[in-house]
C-alpha cells in the first residue's frame, strides 16, 4: 500500500517536469531564415522562460543587442539589434530558467543578405 502511494507520487511528479519544461517554440528571424533586416530578436516560449543571458555573434563578432523584455518569466522574449546589421550570419544563444527552475539554453541562427 505505502509503495503504490509513493508509485503514483513518483508519476505526478514525473509528468509535471515534462510538463513544465519550457522550450523555445520558434524565433524571430526563424532559425536558418535568410532576411534583409533585423527589426527585433524575437522568441517565443511554450512555458514561461526567465532569459537570463542573449548573446548574438556575426561576422564581425558580438552584437549588442537591447533587451525590451527584462527578467521577468515571460512567454514572448524580445531584443533589439542594432540597425543595418552587416551582411552576413548570425547566432543567437541564450541561457534561462524554464518554469520548473531547471536552467535552459537554445541556440538560432540566421543569415543578412542584400
Ligand atoms: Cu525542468
């Protein structure tokens, strides 16, 4: 009896962290997207992701990219990059902490063409 209980328990939990687990849905530029501009960085979330560090790095090394979301625990991250990026390809990693606590990391990329 006091084994089952435990079972079941072992369950709940085990389906609330998969449950939990943020991950990054899909980017703005998509991942591997070809663009002309970069008005916005841009990634959104299945669960609430609390971004704790973006860096962006391009054929001339980092961008400094101005966060507009701050630390907050959101679904829709938001940053801006400079304007008139160089031609050329882009990564953007990131680090956060998922809903659960558990930390995160993800990595787009994209490419600036004329
Ligand atoms: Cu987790």
């Amino acid at each position: 009896m006091r084994q089952s209980i435990f079972a079941v328990l072992a369950l709940i939990a085990t389906a609330t962290s998969v449950w939990a687990h943020s991950k990054a849905e899909d980017t703005t530029p998509a991942n591997e997207a070809t663009v002309t501009t970069v008005k916005a960085i841009e990634m959104r979330f299945d669960d609430p992701m609390r971004v704790t560090a973006i860096t962006m790095t391009g054929p001339d090394g980092d961008v400094d990219v101005e966060r507009e979301t701050g630390m907050d625990a959101v679904t829709e991250f938001r940053a801006i990059p400079p304007t008139d990026l160089p031609i050329g390809t882009y990564t953007v990693d990131w680090r956060g902490l998922s809903a659960d606590g558990h930390p995160m990391q993800g990595t787009f990329g994209f490419t600036v063409a004329d």
